[in-house]
C-alpha cells in the first residue's frame, strides 16, 4: 500500500459549469473534488515487460486540470477506467529491473498506453510508431486508459508507486535535474506539435499561449524548424519573459495579437457585425496551445487562406468554423508525440525532448512543488498559474 491521489468518478458537467463556472480557486479543489488522497494497493505488475516505477516528481498539467474540473469532454469517458489515479509528466526510478534496464535506474515515461503495453499485437498506427493513434487503448489486459494517469490499474504520478511496460520508459541522463526531466513529457508534445504544424522555411508563425505547452512549442519551433517570425501570445509577465528567451520573435498580450499578425504580414483586418475582427492575410501557420473558444477563435481568424492551424491544447470551447471554409484552412491536431520525421530523419519525439531539455535554459520552469497531502494547495496553484508567475506546478510524492 502506498500514498495516492485518486480521481474516483467524473464530475457531472452541469455542475461543474454551474458551481465552477471559469477558475475560481478553492471550488476546484474544494468539497466538489471527485479527488482524495488514500492508501492504494500498489500496482503488481506480473506480466513480461511491466515494473514498478517510484514516482520523484509529476507535473500537473492542462488536461489534469480540465479533468478535476469537469471541463473536459464526455468523449473521453469510454478512454478512461475510474478510479484513477491521475498524472502522466513524470521523472521516476524503477523499482524492479525491466528487459537490461537495472533497477535504480532513473526514466521518464511515455504515457501512451497503446498495443504493446496491453499485450496485442500492434495496430498499425503503433506499427509505425504513432502510438498516439493507437486503435485499442480501450483493449488487451489493461483497463481501458488513453495514458497512464487514467488508467485504474496502472497508477500514475501523483501516487508513490506505478506501474509501467519498458515500451513506455526513458533513461534520463545524469546531469538533467528532476525539475528539467519532468518536463521532457510536455516538450515531446512540443516537438510532435512543431513537427505536425509542417512549418516551411520563413513562415510566419502564431502561437497562442504561452504556458508550458506553450512555452515549449515555442522552443521546439526554433529548434526543429525554419520558422521565420513566431509571434507569441501571452496573458502574464513569467510567461512573456519566458516566450522570449525560448525564442519568440515578437510576444503580445491577446487583445494585441490580430493587430500584431495584421501589421506583420500587412493583412487587411476586418470586422463583422459581431464577434472577433479577422484577417485577409496572416499568418502561415497559428498552434493554440489554450484550447478555449477565444484562443482558437483568434488562431483560425489570424491565418492565412490555405494556411494552417494546429490544435494543440484540448478544445473545451466551440469556436466560429467559418474561416476553415472560407480560408480554406487546414485544421491539424497534435495529440502526443511518436515517431517523428524531424528533419527529414525518423526520430523519437522523446529522444528529441531529451536532447532539446538538455541545452535549453529550462530552469525555473517548475515553479513550485508540493507533497501529495497538499494537493488542494497544489491544484489552487497550477489553476491560477499564469497569474501567479509560475510555469509548472508539481508533486513529490516522496514527501509526505
Ligand atoms: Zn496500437
């Protein structure tokens, strides 16, 4: 048995939009919480390829907090197996030695509970190593579970101990700390999404949002890319600083963006009857990183005709599609990372996060760490962020 955070049924949505509405901290967190901190049976795993992993730190992400919130959609209910225990950013060490890699050994872990951790045969999207697209995360001998960290029989971060198959787990080189490990997950997100954007050499880049995602996207794109200018948007001051040293060329508040995109690429901004302006002209490319109804909003009216945008937070909002059709957009998402072509070389999205996190000024991102006890403190912190100047939010289970 051991310490755990257990999301232990989902949150009707009337309720939650009635009672939470937008961010209030404390009502999250608070008694309509479908989350509690027990002692959980530690996963067993006695199948060829499985070990324990314990878990050093794990991130509390977007999806986590729209999950504890009810925001997220009931699509995802047949892809998930309850109780859970939530968190899939994670920097652990194995427990128990897997397939040549020694106990003690320090990973992070691919969350994608596709073909080969539940035992089948691969399908063909895990064939080609877009495990993402995985056909049966509802299969096999695992519960059904889109990641670790909605998975009842797996566990996940925000517990001391989980269970993992060696498909899913990186060795972590020595010099990388645990606060920069524990956001090669995110930055392999990062790296699929820069790579799914299919940005051509000097295009003019959007990205909208500058948290972790973000952030990320934004580092990911210098480094992988021939983007030209990468115009970020961004609410908070951290998050301006950091889009800037991560490499965005221009970074302006939302209210800012469509005048920035105009001016940059000398569109003609219009403005119907009602809703937000739009563009003739824009940008090449624009990736949310929100996902809500104003952020993709903004990113299909800033792009070009023929242009491209990359849905990269989840889509809680319903926004104007009318740009797709007239602007004849294309509209990509960018899910998690795989095998990616980066460069005209297949490589994996992790081994490239790896790399890219251990020459990038990441420090400081993880902004702060809570024990597992803490964890309405922790999830008031990550909810209000962005206005709080921290990036990350994360548990150390190992504390109390
Ligand atoms: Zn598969």
């Amino acid at each position: 048995m051991s310490l755990a955070l257990e999301l232990y049924r989902s949150i009707p949505r009337y309720l939650a939009a009635r009672a939470i509405g937008g961010r209030a901290p404390g009502l999250v967190a608070g008694p309509l919480a479908p989350i509690r901190l027990v002692n959980r049976r530690d996963p067993e795993p006695d199948r060829p390829g499985w070990a324990r992993v314990r878990t050093r730190l794990s991130g509390i992400c977007g999806s986590d907090l729209a999950t504890l919130s009810g925001k997220s959609s009931f699509y995802f209910s047949p892809l998930v197996s309850l109780p859970f225990v939530p968190g899939h950013e994670i920097v652990g060490e194995l427990v128990d030695e897997v397939d040549g890699m020694d106990a003690g050994t320090r990973v992070v872990l691919s969350p994608v509970l596709g073909c080969l951790a539940r035992g089948l045969d691969p399908c063909a999207a895990c064939s080609a190593g877009l495990t993402g697209r995985c056909d049966r995360v509802a299969l096999g001998h695992v519960s059904p579970g889109l990641q670790t960290g909605y998975c009842r029989d797996t566990g996940g971060g925000w517990g001391r101990i989980f269970a993992a198959h060696r498909s899913q787990l990186h060795p972590v080189p020595d010099p990388m700390e645990d606060r920069v490990a524990v956001l090669v997950e995110p930055l392999s997100c990062a790296v699929h999404t820069a790579m799914r954007a299919s940005v051509g050499p000097e295009a003019e880049v959007l990205v909208v949002g500058a948290g972790t995602i973000g952030a990320l996207t934004i580092l990911a794109l210098r480094e992988l890319t021939q983007a030209g200018r990468v115009t970020a948007v961004a609410k908070h001051g951290a998050q301006r600083d950091l889009a800037r040293r991560l490499g965005a060329t221009d970074v302006v508040e939302p209210g800012e963006a469509m005048n920035a995109i105009r001016r940059a690429t000398g569109a003609l901004k219009l403005r119907p009857e009602r809703g937000p302006s739009f563009l003739l002209g824009g940008a090449d490319v624009a990736i949310d990183c929100v996902g809500s109804k104003s952020s993709l909003d903004l990113s299909l009216r800033a792009t070009a005709a023929g242009g491209r945008v990359v849905l990269s937070g989840i889509p809680v909002g319903g926004a104007d599609l009318t740009p797709v059709w007239f602007r004849e957009l294309e509209v990509a998402g960018a899910y998690t990372g795989g095998t990616e072509q980066v460069n005209g070389e297949a490589r994996s999205a992790f081994d490239v996060a790896i790399e890219l996190a251990s020459a990038a000024p990441l420090e400081g991102l993880v902004g702060a760490v809570y024990p597992l006890r803490d964890w309405r403190e922790a999830i008031d912190h990550a909810l209000a962020a962005g206005r709080l100047g921290t990036l990350k939010v994360a548990f150390d289970p190992r504390e109390g």
